[in-house]
C-alpha cells in the first residue's frame, strides 16, 4: 500500500494525484470549480499557473485535507493558509477534557490523523491492562493496541470480526488522505498473526446487536461495547482537523453494569 502516499510536489502532479484519488475527471472537476476543462489541463500539466483563490477552490470541490491543502499553496508559490497549533491549546484542551470526562464511566479517547493516543479518560485504562510496556511508549497507537495480539487483540472475543473492519477502515483512510503513515500501519497490523484463531469465522450478530459490536474479555466478563467517532466541525487549523473523538458505549446491561462496577460509582 506504499504507493498510495502522495510524493511529488509540483502542484500540477499534486492536484492530479488528488483528482485520480477522488476518482473525478477534469471535465466534471472543471465544472465544478466553474473552470474550463482546458485551463485544468493547463493547470495539471504546469502550462498554467493558479491564483490562490484556485488553488482553495480546487481543494474544496476534491475535499483535500487541510494538510495537503497546504502543500498545494506551497506548491503553487504561495504561504500556507492553515496553522497547525499543539491539540494541548488552551481552547481546544477545554473541549477535550469536558467530553471525555463526561462519558465517564465509560471510556472514551481522542486520536490524531495516524491513530496515534492523544488523550483518554480513566475508563480507558482497561484497554491497557497486560498490555507490554514496548506498546505503551509514546506515541502510542490506537490501531496497534486494537489488534496487537499481545494487547487488545488477544482479548477479542470476536477478533475476525473486528479486525476486517478495522483493516478496512484504516485501508479507506489511508487512500483518502494519501498517508503513507496509515499504508504502513494497515500492513503491519494486517501481517499480524493469532495461533489457534480463525480469521475467516465472523460473529453471528445476536438479537440485540445494532451495530458491529466489540466483545473484550476483561478478567472473568466479557464486555460488549460499541463505539461513535466524532470531529470538530468546521476546522481551520491543521491539528483539530485531524483529530477524532471515540467514545465506547455498553452494548448490554451487563456492561453498564460492569463499568458503572469499575469505576466504583
């Protein structure tokens, strides 16, 4: 999956390689951004040069990260447009630490663009438990510790099940943003192996399941959770676009209970 990260920097390669990855032709993308399919040729091949103005309304209609929307003003000879302050400012700290503190007692996280553990309440300490050292050094990856075998994935009641869609999941990301980060880490944890399970038994949804459940074993229970991600919306700054919040809710009254248990409330 190397080849899906974006390597050249001329700006006519770039917005090529953004247009091929959405899968939109220059007519259609002329047409949107209100441009003759011409100029857009002219644009792609460097015969042309664009004005800021295009260069924003380009990434606008391809949905270009405001990471790579950068790249592209750099390309074209302009300063990028997009700060990237620390996920730690004051005012987006704030927002964090209210939402996770209020799932409580249920764990929640937040992670950066590659996965990586930006911030978790208490309740998310059981997805740490007997999980080697080596996996919890910074920075700390929430893929990883899903489908490591020895972390989370050795706790995975219903391991193929979650484990193709994480795979899945993380396979889409990475073909998106053209992060060769994620193509790494999807084929890492896709080479990771499980002695004695197999990965092509899926669960059988049970009467009560509404979406794709995540059963752990956690001491002597089994917890089933379900998760929601959420962002920010509408971000001008390049660290808060990148972050989402997960946050896990009991998938029966046995959990509820159990988590209710463990955080002693």
């Amino acid at each position: 999956m190397g080849a899906l990260a974006i390597e050249d920097e001329s700006f006519g390669d770039l917005l090529r390689s953004w247009r091929q990855r959405r899968r939109v032709s220059q007519l259609d993308l002329a047409i949107e951004a209100e441009v003759s399919a011409r100029h857009l040729s002219f644009l792609e091949t460097g015969r042309a040069r664009p004005s800021r103005e295009m260069v924003m309304k380009l990434s606008e209609e391809l949905e270009v990260p405001l990471r790579h929307r950068n790249r592209l003003l750099v390309a074209a000879g302009f300063a990028p447009l997009f700060p990237e302050r620390e996920a730690r400012a004051p005012i987006v700290r704030q927002a964090l630490d209210k939402i996770l503190a209020g799932h409580e007692p249920y764990p929640a996280l937040v992670v950066d663009a590659a996965w990586n553990l930006v911030a978790a309440n208490s309740a998310a300490a059981m997805f740490m438990d007997g999980v080697p050292e080596e996996l919890l050094k910074e920075p700390v990856n929430v893929m990883r510790l899903s489908l490591h075998p020895e972390a989370m994935g050795g706790r995975l009641v219903n391991l193929a099940e979650v484990r193709a869609h994480l795979l899945h999941q993380l396979r889409r990301q990475a073909e998106a943003s053209g992060s060769g980060q994620l193509a790494e880490l999807h084929d890492e944890l896709a080479a990771y192996t499980y002695p004695g399970v197999d990965l092509n038994v899926a669960h059988v949804p049970g009467p009560a399941d509404i979406l794709v459940p995540l059963r752990i074993r956690h001491g002597t229970r089994i917890l089933s959770m379900f998760t929601t991600i959420a962002t920010f919306g509408t971000p001008l700054d390049v660290t808060v676009a990148e972050l989402a919040i997960e946050t896990f809710w009991p998938n029966d009254d046995e959990t509820a209970a159990a988590f209710q248990q463990l955080s002693g409330s």
